[in-house]
C-alpha cells in the first residue's frame, strides 16, 4: 500500500493545511521562529510517513514513523507555546483535536509494523 492511501498520512496532511492556517495570524517577527519551527514540525510528519514507505522494508518504516512521532510531539510543545503567548488568535480545540488524532494514527500504524518485523 503506497503512503498516500494511508488514513495517518491522510489526517497529517489536513494537520498540516491546519498549521498553515493558525500559523499565518502569527507576529511578523516570529517568520524565522516560531511560524518556522512549527510548520517544518507539521510537515515532517508526513513527509517522514512518505519517505519510509519508499524505503526497504518494514525496519526502516518503523524507525521513519518513530521520526514522524517525535515530530508530532515536537509540534504539540511548539503549539502550546504560542497558545501561551497568545499567538494563536483561533480557537485551538480543532487544530488540538487533529494533533491528537495523528497521534493515535502514528500509534496505532507503528505498533502494526512492530508485528510485521
């Protein structure tokens, strides 16, 4: 199955177009910081789902969706401080919600590879 028929690939993208979105109200002045930092965190998931699904087998799948892990939990930390310095202007629930489903995607998408290995 290519990546793109993936639900978890599929739900990252539309986390991504969700970051885009809450990032483009940010301060002028975060455009090198923070708006930067978040959306390559967004768009690693993906794109790390993608980039190991090309690769040799179930082995380095495994460790390219730990990749994709790690950036999902990199971007909850960056959200939450912009929602501490008010950066997020929005309501945070559906950008939250969307993270937390990646998550579980990533979760459950991973512990089906391990049994694969």
């Amino acid at each position: 199955m290519g990546h793109k028929e993936l639900d978890v690939w599929k739900e990252s993208m539309l986390l991504v177009q969700l970051v885009y979105k809450v990032t483009a109200d940010f301060p002028k002045s975060e455009n090198f910081g923070l708006t930067s930092q978040i959306r390559r965190s967004a768009v690693s998931i993906p794109s790390n789902i993608a980039e190991g699904s090309a690769r040799n087998g179930f082995r380095e799948l495994y460790q390219f969706v730990g990749v994709a892990m790690g950036s999902a939990s990199e971007l909850e930390t960056q959200l939450l401080i912009a929602k501490d310095l008010n950066y997020i202007t929005s309501d945070f629930k559906p950008i939250e919600e969307q993270l937390l489903k990646v998550r579980k995607l990533l979760t459950g998408y991973k512990n089906y590879i391990k049994t694969k290995l």
